[in-house]
C-alpha cells in the first residue's frame, strides 16, 4: 500500500475539495461541531450531543440554538453553520432554549424552574446580548417554565408563551405583557395531555413498546392559514419513535382539537432515528422545515444529534414533515417546492452491509461496523495515528456522489468544548481496482470539530473502493460508527413489493404488516396515512430485516391507506397500490 500511496500523491490530482465547492445538498444528522457535555464529568462519561434544536429566520439569516451547547450557530444558507460564543450567557448553560425574531430583534430565553431573564439583540451574529426582562415571575413548583417557546401573532399583536416537559403536568400556554417586558398576563391555561390510550405513537419505548407513562415536551406554535399548529414532542427522547404531533385550534390559548393524522414528524426507521422535540421555521423562500432529535445513546442515554426535514402544509391544512429517505442527501431549496420529495437528490445509499477492511482493529469493535448502518456500533482503530485506515469495497463500480463519515466518542475524555484542539481532519480516496487510487476530499486542513462531516464531491467519481484515511481527532481513540457511501449503482430500480397485507390489530393501534421479498432491494419504505394521496408517514425497514413489520403508532378511531416500495442502489420502485385499513 505504501508504493501506491506515495505515486498517488505524486500524480493523481484532487478530483474535489469539498471544503472547497459550493455545497449543493444537506444530510442528516446535520454537519455541525456538536458541543461536548459537561453535565456527566464527574461521572467520566464524555461525550458530544445536540438536542431540542430551535432554528429562527431573523433578517434573512438563520440561527440554531441547541441544548447545551455553549452559544449557537449562524448559518446563511441552512447548511455552513458558524458557532457563536455570546458575551452573556447562563453559568448553568441553556436546555430546550426558547427563541424567536420579531421585526428587528431575536428573543431568547431557557428552560427553568426559576427566575431567569429573557436575552435580546439586535445582532445575533456578533454574539452581544442584552437584558430585555431581568425576572420574569416565578411560577409554582414544578410547572417550569422547562421547554419554553416563545410566538408572537402578528395579525393580533399579541404575545404567547407555551411549555412544559412531564409525563406528570400537561402543555401550558399563556399570553404575555409586552407593555411589562413580556411578563405572564393573567393565568396560565392548560393546553394538552398526552392520551396513549387513544394514541398509539404516544406510547413510550421502542416502537411504542414499553408500559412507562410517556412524556410529553417542546412545545412550538406555528400560525398557519388562520389556524393555529401548537405542536408537541412525545413519548420520550430515549428511543427511535421520539416524534412531533399538533393539535390544531382558532385561538392562540385553544381550544384545541387534536390532529387524526399525527404525528406530523416521525421516523423510526434507518441510521438516523428520532424526530421529536425541535421547532416549525421558514426559510428565505417561504418553505416551512421541522427540526429534531435523533437519538445516538452510544456513551449516554441522552446522547442526540439534530435533525432537518422538509415540512407542508397540505390544501386541508393538514401538516406533515417528510422524513421519507430523510437520512440521505437532499437538495437546499432553490426557491418555492412544489412536491415533498423533490428535494430529495435519488442518491442512493452504496454502502449498506458491504466489506469494509481497516488498518487496525482494537478489541471487538470490528470494521463491519462502519456499513451496518447503526449510529450505537462503532469501529476502533489500534492507535489514533496519522495515516489509520478504513476501505469500504462496493462490490461493483458505483457513480459516487457524496460520502458521510460519523465518529463516535469511545473514552474521549473531553469535557471542555472550547478546547482549541477539539477539530477532525482525514482523506477521502476512490479507486476501481483497488490499486490505484484518486482523492476525492481533503480536510486535512480543517480546524473545525465535524463529528458527522458530510462530503459532497463536486464531480461524481466511478468507483469500487472507498477509503477514509485518519489524520486527526483529538480524542484519544479513532472510532467511527459508519461511512456512509451516497450515488447511484447504475442499474434498475427494484420492483413493487408484491403481496402487500394489512391487518388491524384487535388493538386497533397496532397494524400487522407483510409482503413479498424483492430481489435485489436494499430495504422497503412502509408508507401511511389518512388519504390515498396523505400517505405523509415512512417506516423504513432494511431487507436483511423479515418481510413484516408491527407499526403501533396509529390512533383509535382513524382510518388508514398503506403502501410499500421497495428501494436499492440504483434508485426506488413504484409504490404499490394503497390498502384501505379500517
């Protein structure tokens, strides 16, 4: 390998940079340095996180604040995120933060059981921050406010606070003063309970599997149409079926009806999992996004990453997000989307299950890891050395397109995020032959933390071989959970899934679900909704999985159509005709 690297860098050119290019596609998880928590230190448990993400359009510009993070991000473009270090900011750090840009001036304000302050400015970028209500009134014991979100009704000129994160107390709102700095005017009012008795996704555990009292948490109000959207996460961050719902009303304070097509956001299936608990923006187009929390859990079990999904609202007013293939790439809006998957490129996932080979392996953590698609299994290198690597072969010569490379913290020991040798640096190669090799990205340069770094390469290169080559991390361990290989095969799309049943359970929130193997496919979406033409949700399950599959996240007295499609690398087959469910 040594002969072959060195006429490599002696000859062959960079095909890209991607540091370089002008990015054209987003994936999730989202490309940001994630901040490392301190809240386990004395626990020696490290490890990065995001979660409860907020995103707000102030003058054209976007800023994402994030649970415990230090500051927060600026973005231009919803895809280059710069981290902010402000001038004021709580000793206890900010969770579930509320924030919202009115006019000239970004509001921001943190979960509490306390008297904190609302902070503003004028100028998120630079990071100065003011006092805008020093205290506001405390609230009794327990109630919070915790997930606080802040909406102002613009057509009213009135000002509303929603929160609440239990599985004891429910969602409350309020109206607020501006006349008296926002304060609390008149009584809180209780908004909503969950009902996992009604409603199946409201169910705690894995794919609604478990007896603990679900939570419900991260409020957010969107105005839409006259209607009011006061949206909710549920049952539980802790899990893969963490999702948003709404419940829809004519006032800012209710009275609420709940929505028969929730959730609105949901995703329990593929590499990232979990979307509950984040908020409803537009960007500079007019095209609404739902933000979430995808669940990690490696070293705790509240370690998250943050999430972005295209997000409508149909011609009934119906809401829905699209996580259908919402873990692979997608275009940024150009202007106004028409359809809810046209922002989806058709890059396919390369990578699933294929023979990966390493220079070195510690202990268990074999390199098979790196395709299983599985953020909690992970790869470790011997040493954290220059020039570690890891080869993922694609069995075939692929159009390679984009390339994701996710780390994971194994005995990390970092506590301190603003360590300024928290940064990664590696290589990307391609090769047909395995022989000779092309680099296709350098961030050997980088000085900027990129625990899930996405690539996008500025030409699409033909491929076999893809290799990660280490330069460095500043944990004490290389560990990488998966490479994740996007393009396209080259072939043909698979066929529809035949023999598609659906049965309702005698507990009409579970649906039994079965079909016919199709050869070639690399897994299957399993799509639903309350109309043939709303089939919004996605479950998606990978075909080494069985041919079958229990959603429990329907709610009693709703009827639904299902249908399935089959995907692969060369692209997604037709989706089958849609089965009425009573």
């Amino acid at each position: 390998m040594r002969r072959i690297y060195i006429f490599l860098m002696g000859c062959l050119p960079i095909l890209a940079q991607a540091q370089a290019i002008t990015q054209r596609t987003y994936c999730n998880p989202m490309d940001i340095n994630y901040r490392y928590n301190y809240e386990q230190l004395n626990d020696s448990i490290s490890y990065r996180s995001g979660a409860d993400p907020v995103i707000v359009n102030h003058k054209g510009e976007y800023y994402l604040f994030v649970t415990i993070s230090g500051g927060y991000w600026h973005s231009k473009d919803l895809v280059h995120w710069n981290y902010i270090v402000p001038d004021k900011w709580p000793m206890e750090d900010m969770c579930a933060p509320a924030a919202i840009s009115v006019r000239d001036t970004l509001y921001l304000f943190q979960s509490t059981f306390e008297q904190r302050p609302i902070l503003f400015t004028t100028t998120p970028e630079n990071g100065k921050l003011y006092f805008y209500n020093r205290w506001l009134p405390r609230l009794p014991k327990d109630i919070g406010p915790w997930d606080p979100a802040l909406f102002y009704d613009e057509e009213l000129d009135k000002w509303y606070m929603y929160w609440g994160s239990s599985n004891v107390y429910p969602i409350y709102g309020s109206e607020l003063d501006k006349h008296l700095r926002l304060k609390y005017k008149g009584e809180y009012k209780e908004m909503l309970y969950l009902h996992p008795e009604e409603h199946g996704w409201e169910r705690f555990g894995r794919d609604h599997r478990s007896d603990i009292k679900p939570f419900i948490e991260g409020a957010w109000m969107t105005k839409h149409n006259g209607k009011y959207y006061l949206q909710y996460g549920a049952p539980g961050t802790e899990y893969n079926v963490y999702a948003n719902g709404t419940y829809v009303g004519d006032h800012p304070l209710g009275p609420f009806t709940y929505a028969p097509y929730n959730p609105v956001s949901y995703k329990p299936g593929g590499f990232v999992t979990g979307a509950g608990h984040g908020n409803t923006f537009q960007d500079n187009y007019g095209n609404y996004w739902n933000t979430g929390t995808p669940w990690v859990a490696v070293n705790w079990n509240f370690e998250r990453r943050i999430a972005m999904f295209p997000t409508g609202f149909d011609k009934d007013g119906q809401m829905f997000a699209n996580t259908r293939f919402g873990d692979l790439p997608h275009y940024l809006p150009a202007g106004k989307w028409q359809n809810k998957d046209e922002l989806f490129t058709g890059w396919m996932l390369l990578s699933y299950k294929k023979p990966a080979t390493a220079s070195s392996v510690r202990d268990t953590f074999q390199v098979a890891n790196i395709t299983d698609e599985n953020p909690r299994t992970f790869w470790v290198a011997q040493r954290n050395r220059p020039g570690e690597w890891v080869m993922v072969d694609l069995q075939r010569d692929q159009e390679v397109k984009a390339v994701q490379v996710n780390y994971t913290d194994y005995k990390s020991n970092i506590y301190d995020g603003f360590d300024p040798k928290i940064y990664t640096q590696f290589r990307l190669f391609a090769s047909r032959d395995g022989k000779v090799w092309m680099k296709i990205a350098d961030l050997s340069d980088e000085r900027r933390d990129r625990p899930n770094a996405y690539i996008e390469l500025e030409k699409p290169v033909q491929a076999r071989y893809i290799r990660y080559e280490h330069v460095y991390v500043a944990s004490p361990n290389l560990a990488i959970s998966d490479i994740r290989v996007f393009g396209n095969g080259g072939g043909k799309a698979p066929k529809t899934p035949g023999k598609f049943t659906v049965v309702r359970d005698s507990d009409p929130r579970n649906a039994f679900i079965k079909w016919q193997r199709v050869p070639g496919a690399v897994g299957y979406n399993i799509l639903w909704g309350i109309a043939k033409d709303k089939l919004y949700q996605t479950y998606q399950v990978f075909a080494d999985q069985p041919e079958s599959l229990e959603v429990r996240a329907l709610s009693k007295g709703v009827r639904y159509y299902f249908a399935i499609e089959a995907f692969n690398e060369n692209g997604v087959s037709v989706a089958s005709e849609a089965v009425y469910v009573k």
